[in-house]
C-alpha cells in the first residue's frame, strides 16, 4: 500500500513538472500570431525546471503583471512594441481575471478578434494606434466591468457599435481617428457613468442625438470632423458637469444655442469650420470658467456681445472668418488672463481697446482685414510675451512706437494700413522676429541701417511704400537667415550694396526705384536665390556671367533699365530683358557682334548648353539603369539581413520577407510610375503597389522614421495612402496603394462640364489643406503637377508623390523643418494646376505668365475651353470661373507673402457651389 501512495505522489510530481502552465501557453500561442521585431519580447520563454512551481511563467515576462500570489494574469500591456500581425483571439479564453489589456501604439491589423469579449473581468481595453479595420463587432457589452475603452486612429468602418452603453460602469470611450459612418446612436446619450467621450475624425453622419442631453457625468467631448446634418441640440445645455466641448468641423448650421451657456463648469468650446449663423448668444458670457473659446470660419453676424467682458479666465478668443461688426468692447482688454485675441476676415469697425495689452500678457493679437482705424494700443506689448501682431489690411494710422522695443515679436503683419513716420523698430532688440511686412504704408526715412542685427529675420517687406526713399543699408544681406527681402516702388536710390552672406536669401523684389550702378557680381554667390526682380530701375552694365549659372533661378525680371551686352541666360522669357535696348542675344531678337561684325561665342554656348544637356541625359539614363539592376543585385545579396515591416493598415498577413520576396523577379518591377526612384511592383498576396526606394544616414534615421510614421497615419479622401514601410538600418521602401485609373496629366484634354472641373478643383485643394493645416506639423507636397494628382476607382482625384522633397533632405541631414515658404510653393503650383484644368491643359506651368496678361484675354479663352457663352444661362457659371480664376491669380502672384492660405483657398472655392 505504501508503495502504491508513493508510486501515485510520484506521477503527480512529474506531471506538474512536466506541463508548463496554460496561461504561458497561451502568451506564447499568442506571440505566435506577431511579426515581432528582433530584440522584443526575447524574455518570453519557459525554464526547463526541475523543480515543479504553481506559479504562472509568465509572471516575470515583459508586459504581463499577475497578482501577488503569482497565480493569476492581470494585466498584458504590449503598448509601443512595434508587433504587428492579425490576432485569431482564442487564446483570451484562458485569461478570464485579466483587469487591463493595452495593445497600443502597435501595428496590429485586420478584424478585431471578438475573443477579446470573453475576458470578463476586463476593465480597461486599450487598442489605439493599430490597424484594425472592418465593422467594430456586436459584442462588446458582455464586459460588464468595463471602465475604459481606447480605440483611436483605427481603420474602422460601418456603424459605431450600438451596444457599448449598456456597460453601466463605462467611463471612457475613444472611437475617433477611424472611418466609422452613419449616425452616432442615441443609446449613446443612456451611458450612466460616461465622463469622457471622443468620437471625432470618422465620416458620421445624420443628426446630433438629442439623448446626449441625458449625459449628466460627461466631463469631456469630442464629437467634431464629421460630416452632421442640422443644428447644435439646445439639450447639449443640459450636460451639466461638461468641461469640454469640440463639435468643429462638423457640417453643423443653424443658430448656436442660447442653452450652452447653461454649461457654468466648462471651459473650452470648440465649434469653428461649420455653417453656424446668427448672433452670438449672450448667455455664453455666463459660462465664467471659459477658458478657450473659439467660434471662428462660420457664418455668425452681430458685434462681440458685452458680456463677453465677464469671462475672467479667457485666454483664447477666436472669431475669425465670420460676418462680425461694431466694434471690439473694452472689456474685453481688461480680461486679466487672455493670451490670444483672433478676430480676422470679419467686418469689424472702430478702434482697438486702447488698454489691450495693458491688463494680461498678450500672446498673440490678429484683427487683419476689417476695418478698424486709430493708432496701435501703447501698451499692447507692455507684458513682454507678445510674439505675434497682424493688423494688415485695416486703415490704421501712426507710427511704430509701441511695438518698437517689443523683443518677443516673431511675426509682425502690418501692410496695407496708413502707417507713418520712421521705421522706427529696434532690430538689434528684435532677435527673435522672423516676419515683418510693413508694405503699402506711408514709412518714411528709409530702410533702418541696424536691420541686419535681426539675426532670426527671414522676411521683410517694405514694398509700396512710395516715400520711404533712403539707399540700401550697407549690411542689408548680412542677416544669415534671411530668405525675403521686398522692397519694390519705394523710390529707393543709390546702389546694389555687394553680397557675402546669402546663404538663405530665396528671393528679391526692388523693382520699381531708383537704384543705379551695375548688378554686383557677388549676388552670384546667394545659391539659394529662386526670385529676383530688379525691373523699372536705371542699373547699367552687363548682367553678370555667372548669374546665368544659377540652377535655382525661376522668375526673373530685369526689364526696363540700361543694361548691355550678352544676355547669360538660356531659358529666362523675353519680358524678363525688354526696355533694355543695349542687351543682345537670346531669347531677344537682337544678335551679339563684336567690332568685327562677328558672332560673338553665344551661339556657341548654346550649342555647348545643347550637347551638355545630352550629356546630362545619357548620364541620367545610365544611373537609372544601374540603379534599377543595383536593387535588384542588392535585394538579392542581402536576403538574409534584418528587415522590418511597418504596416499603416493595408498590408495584411505580409511579413517584411513576403515583401522583399515579391521583388525577387525582375518581372515583378514594372518601369518607373513618376520617378527615377518609383517602381510598380506585385506582392505575393496579388497585390500591387506602388514602391519608392529611399535611404538615408545614421543620423537621419529617427527622424526619418517619424516623418514615414506621420504620412503613413494621415488618411484624408484625396490624399493617396502610404500602406507599409520595409526597411532595414539604412534602407527602405515606401509601399503605397496603386491606383490604376491613370493620372491628371493623362486625363487633362478630356472634356469636362464645369460642375465636374470645379469639383475636381475643390478636390484636389481638400488634399493640399489637409497635408497643410491637418498635420501636425504641416507636410509639404513639394511637387504638385497634374501628373501627380491621380484618379481612385470612383475616378476622385488622390494627391500623390508628396512629402518626397522632405524626405530627400532628410536622406541627405539638411531638413531643417518645412518652412513657410515650401507651403508658398505648394500654393504656387496650385494656382498653375488649376489654370491648367480650366484651359483643358492649354495652359502649362503659366503661373508668371499669368500676371502679365490682361484678365479679360484669359477670361475670353476659358470661357471658349469651356463653352461657356453669353446667355443668361451661362451668367451664373461665368462669374464662378471669375472668382476661380482670382484664387489662380492670388495663387501665383510674385510677392510670396500676398499668396493665400490653402485654407483660404478652400474655404472661396466651396461657397461656389
């Protein structure tokens, strides 16, 4: 009998210490469905142990927590892992005490697994930042402990899971960032506990569920870029412990609700980019703890409402782009905490507060175009935090005093006023300013010989101001980070001081003065110099050799001066030289001569431009060909090196060796889509996609990676999708959607009526506005051309080959952020593309052209492309090609600064139609 008990203790013995425990089982089963990268998740295996254990292996792994007894799993965290992979789910069966499961930040794809439903004692589930895509499946009220529930920026689609209220003990729910359509339901407004609601950045739609007037815990909302129908519920009123409401970009119209300002406890509402009309409610001046309040690009009409000078703890006022008149209240500059006062592109009138400034520390102050007079307030800058000032375009008067030691300006906008008197601006105060535009004023006393002390100055203007007068400051150049430099019919005299410091300077305007003397040869050295514009001035001599080395060089003007001899440029337009008769050579009609009567050498030298560019072409096409058989050579010696595979949600069940496979085959890459670096290729999933090569430095590398990180998440209708990145320390292949329905550039003679031109139009500036004020920070297309807009299968235009002049320079470790002045460019190329579209391609690249020729000549033309006549009929559609063709001009006119927004742009091409 003894025998038997120790024969049968025995056997327990081995078989406890023979069988690993089901909970690491399961992680490990569940490891098995990752991509996982090289050095994660190395610690998640099982001891051969000798001695048996009750307690669970995977208690001492990397993201699992268990209880203090070590017996059960209570919290999987594999948040920012860089896994990815599609999830099957039936391995959380086994965890039924799991409390929290965070599988953010990661690159998980597909369906979500609906196992994860069974884990009932759940009471956080955070999924944000992946890849799931399809319906949100029915089940998710079977966690009756839920508290919390994240699953932002997803590719979820169909409708919001209707069930999720009824988890009584539900504090938090984030469904925004996905793709999810139709209403919001109405059981939604029934959650007990809800404090936190985030459902913005999908494509709802239908009306806003009045139940939400029933939410008497939420503290915090989010509802906002949708696509609604109808009016704001006055029961939003009723949501008494509300903190925080963002229902912008919605579609909403309609009066704002006098109920809202029921709402005493909150203290930020976000309703601008909507249709909202009428007054403003002065009941909103009840809700004292409003902190940021921000009305702005809707319809709203009336003054500022007085009560507005209640709300103590205002920081953010911001009501611009709206109908608004009267006047600015007093009150409102006595608003001890306000910081930015943003009241643009409305009708308002009279003077501003003349103690604004005086009683908080004013961060930033914009009331540009309206129509507001007087001086500017003396103690607008008396709290030193003042950085940016814009009251261009209004009628103000006087001098520069108040802001003239103001050190904490960055950005100072005041053109198209009547301000006079001196310049008088402390530049060597001034270091951190980096705008100014003072143009179409009434300065006098010249330019300041200090404004080269303004060491962060990137842009100054002074044009149109016809009595400054005065000569060019000696150092005018030596400013090391100045790009623009405008300074055209200002009767300026004197000469061209030389140039040693240009490295930054992009463009120069001084057309239109008196300036006399020779081009300097220096200016050659300015490498940078896109612009120059030296017309209507009385600067003898030759224009210098080396300028016409310049490949940056894109507009130039040096009509009407007395310059002579040879003209160094082999593809400038003849107006750039005309009102010069003592120039020869092309592109004018007159030959070079020497005294002799003979050519002199530049017919030579465009015959040696001619064999230089065949030069250039056949290198061109060797590289390309080297390149192409390079890849292909280097994939194929370097299979076994370590790869990794980013997904972006579109490359399902794909490992970064199923990627590199499909480019095996020569066959598999097709010829160049766009590009010397883009290739068509096949995956093995049948899939075709498109490729771009890029590589980059050790130094560049995590710069890099964010950057792809940032496109491969911004999702936008007319923008094309980055689907996956394959990469290994300094290689990688940018993976995205292959459209097959051809480009723009293919498509431009197609016949088109003019609601279609128009939406196509209004289309492809969504994309533009979106890669520049949607991302943050913005993203530059860089390349904007009708071969880059290309079609989807419902024919919508996507915007393509963006941000590759941004990741060049990060290959390269030049990238200094994008500038002002690329989203200029961007808004430059749009202009030409549109002419372009409204001339069925007649018109290519016309961006300069079009401003030297008589607006009813153009006119005339599109209104022929069009078949647009003089009926009564064609009245309607005649005035909406005009104002198209406004925003072309507005678009490529010279003067950067003068160029819209693309939100502005947007925002005239929409009301149309």
């Amino acid at each position: 009998m003894e025998i038997l008990y120790c024969y049968l203790f025995f056997m327990f013995i081995f078989s406890v210490s023979s069988a690993s425990d089901p909970f690491s089982e399961a992680l490990l089963s569940l490891k098995s469905e990752f991509t996982v990268p090289p050095d994660i998740l190395n610690d998640w295996v099982i001891p051969q142990e000798q001695n048996p254990s009750p307690n669970i292996h995977a208690c001492s792994w990397t993201g699992v927590q268990c209880d203090q007894n070590s017996t059960k799993v209570i919290g999987i965290d594999l948040s920012l892992k860089n896994l990815s992979g599609v999830l099957s789910g039936v391995q959380f069966n086994q965890f039924v005490d799991l409390i929290d499961l965070n599988i953010s930040h990661n690159s998980f794809s597909g369906e979500l697994p609906i196992g994860i439903f069974n884990l009932t004692s759940l009471k956080t589930l955070d999924i944000s930042r992946n890849n799931f895509s399809g319906d949100f499946p029915i089940g998710i009220s079977n966690l009756q402990n839920l508290e919390v529930l994240d699953a932002f920026s997803n590719s979820f689609s169909g409708s919001l899971p209707p069930d999720v209220c009824e988890i009584a003990s539900v504090k938090v729910l984030n469904f925004a960032g996905s793709y999810f359509s139709g209403p919001i339901p109405g059981a939604y407004g029934s959650c007990k506990s809800l404090d936190f609601l985030h459902l913005a950045g999908n494509s709802l739609t239908g009306y806003l569920p009045i139940e939400f007037g029933h939410l008497q815990t939420v503290t915090h909302m989010e509802i906002g870029y949708n696509s609604y129908q109808g009016n704001i519920p006055w029961q939003f009123g009723n949501m008494s412990e509300l903190q925080y409401l963002d229902i912008a970009g919605a579609n909403l119209s309609g009066p704002i609700p006098k109920d809202l300002g029921k709402l005493t406890k909150l203290n930020t509402l976000f309703l601008f980019k909507n249709h909202l009309s009428g007054l403003i409610p002065v009941e909103i001046g009840n809700i004292l703890t409003l902190s940021s309040l921000d009305l702005s690009d809707n319809m709203l009409s009336g003054p500022i409402p007085e009560s507005f000078s209640d709300l103590k703890s205002l920081k953010l006022l911001s009501l611009m782009y709206n109908d608004m008149n009267g006047s600015i209240p007093e009150g409102i500059a006595k608003l001890p905490e306000l910081e930015s006062l943003l009241i643009w592109d409305n009708l308002f009138s009279g003077t501003l507060p003349q103690e604004l400034g005086k009683h908080s520390k004013l961060i930033s102050v914009d009331v540009s175009s309206n129509g507001f007079v007087g001086v500017i307030p003396p103690d607008i800058c008396s709290q030193g935090a003042l950085t940016k000032l814009m009251l261009f375009s209004n009628y103000f008067t006087g001098s520069l005093s108040s802001i003239s030691n103001c050190s904490s300006l960055i950005r100072i906008r005041l053109e198209d006023n009547s301000f006079s008197g001196d310049i008088s601006l402390d530049f060597k105060l001034l270091s951190n300013v980096s705008y100014i535009d003072l143009s179409g004023n009434r300065f006098t006393n010249g330019i300041p010989s200090d404004i080269f002390l303004a060491s962060n100055l990137e842009f100054f203007s002074v044009s149109n101001n016809p009595e400054l007068g005065g000569t060019l400051p000696e150092k005018t150049w030596s400013s090391p980070a100045l790009q623009n430099f405008s300074a055209s019919s200002c009767n300026i005299s004197g000469e061209i001081p030389g140039f040693q410091f240009c490295k930054s300077l992009y463009s120069i305007e001084l057309n239109q003065n008196h300036l006399s003397g020779i081009i300097p040869e220096s200016l050659s050295v300015c490498n940078s110099l896109g612009t120059l514009n030296l017309a209507g001035n009385n600067f003898s001599g030759e224009i210098p050799a080396k300028l016409g080395n310049s490949m940056k060089l894109k507009s130039l003007n040096l009509s009407n001066n007395d310059l002579s001899g040879p003209i160094p440029f082999t593809s400038m337009e003849i107006t750039s030289f005309l009102g010069n008769p003592n120039l020869c050579g092309a592109p004018l009609v007159t030959p070079c001569h020497n005294g002799n009567g003979i050519h002199t050498g530049m017919e030579l030298r465009s015959r040696n431009h001619k064999i230089a560019w065949v030069l250039i072409l056949s290198a061109i096409v060797v590289v390309l060909l080297a390149s192409l058989f390079g890849i292909i050579y280097y994939r194929k010696q370097n299979v076994n090196r370590n790869w990794n595979l980013d997904s972006f949600g579109g490359l399902p069940n794909l490992t970064a060796s199923d990627v590199l496979k499909s480019f095996d085959s020569i066959e598999a890459m097709e010829s160049p889509h766009s590009s010397n670096s883009v290739c068509k290729a096949v995956l093995l999933t049948g899939m075709t996609v498109i490729v771009r090569k890029i590589e980059w430095g050790a130094k560049s590398s995590n710069l890099l990676m964010d950057f792809v990180n940032r496109i491969g998440n911004a999702r936008h209708k007319n923008v094309i999708r980055l689907l996956g990145f394959c990469y290994d320390k300094n290689l990688g292949y940018l993976l995205y959607e292959y459209l097959p329905n051809g480009n723009l550039d293919e498509k431009i003679g197609i016949k088109r009526d003019w609601g279609s031109k128009h939406r196509l139009v209004v289309n492809i500036a969504k994309g533009l506005c979106f890669l520049h004020h949607d991302c943050r920070p913005a993203i530059s297309h860089g390349n904007l051309k009708a071969g880059n807009v290309v079609f989807d299968e419902n024919m919508e235009p996507r915007l393509s080959e963006f941000a590759f002049k941004t990741i060049s320079a990060m290959e390269s470790g030049e990238y200094n952020g994008v500038t002002d002045h690329e989203l200029k460019d961007d808004i430059f190329s749009f202009g030409e593309l549109v002419l372009e579209i409204l001339t069925n391609g007649k018109r290519k690249k016309w961006g300069m052209s079009v401003q030297r020729t008589p607006k009813d000549v153009i006119l005339k033309e599109i209104y022929n492309e069009n078949e647009v006549g003089a009926s009564s009929s064609s009245k309607s559609t005649q005035e909406e090609i005009k104002v198209v063709l406004e925003v072309v001009l507005g678009c490529t006119t010279s003067k950067v600064s003068d160029r819209p927004s693309m939100e502005e742009v947007l925002k005239i091409l929409s009301r149309l139609k």
